[in-house]
C-alpha cells in the first residue's frame, strides 16, 4: 500500500480523508467509501497504488473524445472502486464489487508501454481515477515528460485542491454530468451536483473538454432537464461537445434501456444551442462532426472509426 494524499489524522486513531467532497472520517481499519482509501493504524493508505483491473489499447472515441486527437489510439488504464454509488452504474463490477484479477503496472512500465504501442498517451479511464489520485499523478507526469498526453474520464466527483494539482498535467477530460438535478445526484449516486460543476467549471480553462450524460429512461429525460442541462453547459461554452449516452439495465437499476428516439430526441433539444452534440452506446452507431456554420461533414464515424475527408490538410 501508498501512502495517501489528502488526509488529516483525528481524534484518536481515525483519519479524515478530503480527497473528494465526501471528506471520510475513517476509523482504523476500515476504509472511505470508495472502499480503496484503507485507514491502517492512524494513517491513510491507498490499495490500490499500481493496481489495474484493466489495460487496454483504445480508440480515443471509445472514452468518448470526439475533438481530441480523432482516429487516435490511447493506452487505456483502470482499477478498482468508486466514490459515487449510481444505482445504473455501467461497470459496477470493478467499480462497486471489485475485481480480484488485478495486475500490477508501474507508472514507468505504463510510460513504456504506451510509447511501445504508439499510443497518443494514456487514458485514466474505466472506474473513478481520481481515487487513485497517486498513481495517476505519478504517471501522469512520467507520461507528460516523454511527450505523450494525460486524459481524465471521470465523475468529476474531487475537491479542488487534488484537481488543481494533477490538472498541469492534464490535457483531455470527459466528464460526467449525470443529471441537472441535485436530487437526482444524492437520491441515484450519493453524490452533489455542486461539486461536479465545479470541476467542469474550473476544467473548461484548463484543459480540453467534453461531457458526458447518461440518459436514463424515466429519471432523467425530461425535455425540462435536459433544456436546463443544455442551458448550464451553454452558459460556460457552446463549443463544449456533448455526449447522449444510451444506458442499459446494469447492477441495481430495472428501467428499460434508453430508447434510440429518446436520445434523438435529447440531442435535438441540445443542438439547438450547443454546436457538437452526438449519442453513444449505440449498436451500429454513426455520427458525424458538422461545421457549425455550414453543415459540411468534418469528421464521418462509424463505431469507433473515422473519416477525416471534411477536414482539409
Ligand atoms: S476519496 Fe474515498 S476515502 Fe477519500 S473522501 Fe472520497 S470516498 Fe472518502
């Protein structure tokens, strides 16, 4: 085990971990919510420091990045845990269960392999990486200085000071906004809305970024809520691209998959403010990058693929 960043100790052996706005006070011998911060002995450690669950080489549109790097291929890195506990959660099983085959990767191992494999960089994707914050600043600067690129998929569930540490070397980030709702933040993912907006709001200055919302059939999709979310991530820029994602019934949530028009219909509600809207986690899904001015077909994707004939050189 690491030692961990961002704790304090308390009264007796417990520690107060404020990594992210959940602000654990853990006693000895168990862990935060995110079950991967272990208090062991008065102080605060991280289980899964060069830990991963899963290691791949993926297409940049697969986290989704759809203006950053197209047709590129990214190392892609995830572990265990979680500090939201959304009740639809898609990859429950290294997030919320945990999976016992795990592979170690030192950062440096993780640098070479991404070089090796002529990856645009590494991708901290998969579970939730800013609860690996150390490892993932560790890498990340490795990374950074053999010329390769940071990206964060993430919840955007983090206090600002680990934000603002590992953001220098940052160049990309998806992050979720699940809901407009703050009700539906703390009632599905025993999380805040605050908080994630706040990470989206001081992101959007310091990196490239794009959003993502999964659209959960009955929960979220109301023309009022995603009018409201159109309108929030207007007011920051309407060049943000926005991803629709489509959900299916996984762990504890039973409401239908999202019907394709219901994501059709999500995407035509936000394109009548935002310039790049495009939904997901379809079968057989194409989507375009249109100029916003004239409608001329930039960038043609089918799956993971892409065309670039718009796009002159
Ligand atoms: S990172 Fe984990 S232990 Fe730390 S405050 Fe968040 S949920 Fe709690």
């Amino acid at each position: 085990m690491q030692t961990a960043s961002f704790w304090e100790k308390q009264n007796g052996d417990k520690v107060k971990c404020f990594l992210c706005p959940h602000n654990c006070v853990i006693p000895a011998g168990k862990h935060g919510i995110c079950k991967v911060r272990v208090n062991d002995n008065g102080a605060l450690f991280s289980s899964i420091y060069g830990e991963t669950t899963g290691v791949g080489l993926d297409p940049i549109e697969k986290k989704p990045l759809y203006h950053f790097f197209p047709g590129s291929q990214i190392l892609s890195l995830g572990t265990n845990g979680c500090n939201l506990s959304c009740t639809f959660c898609q990859n429950w099983q290294i997030s919320q269960t945990g999976s016992t085959e795990r592979y170690k990767l030192s950062s440096d191992s993780a640098v070479k392999l991404a070089l090796k494999e002529s990856a645009i960089g590494i991708a901290y994707t998969y579970n939730e990486p800013f609860i690996w914050f150390e490892y993932v600043l560790e890498t990340a600067k490795k990374a950074k200085q053999s010329g390769l690129k940071n990206v964060l998929v993430t919840n955007g569930f983090v206090n600002p000071a680990p934000l603002n540490e590992l953001l220098p070397y940052i160049d990309a980030m998806n992050i979720d906004l699940k809901s407009i709702s703050d009700e539906y933040y703390l009632e599905t993912c025993n999380g805040k809305l605050a908080s994630v907006k706040r990470t989206i709001e001081t992101a959007v200055k310091r990196c490239h970024v794009e959003i993502t919302n999964l659209l959960v059939t009955g929960r979220n999709d109301s023309e009022k809520e995603l009018m409201e979310l159109t309108d929030y991530i207007f007011s920051l820029d309407k060049e943000i691209p926005l991803h629709f994602s489509r959900y299916f019934p996984l762990f504890r949530a039973t409401e239908p998959a999202t019907p394709v028009l219901t994501l059709q219909n999500a995407a035509k509600i936000a394109s009548c403010k935002l310039s790049y809207v495009y939904t997901g986690n379809l079968e057989d899904e194409k989507s375009s990058t249109l100029c916003p001015s004239c409608r001329t077909e930039l960038i043609r994707r089918k799956g993971y693929s892409i065309e670039a004939s718009g796009i002159l050189h």
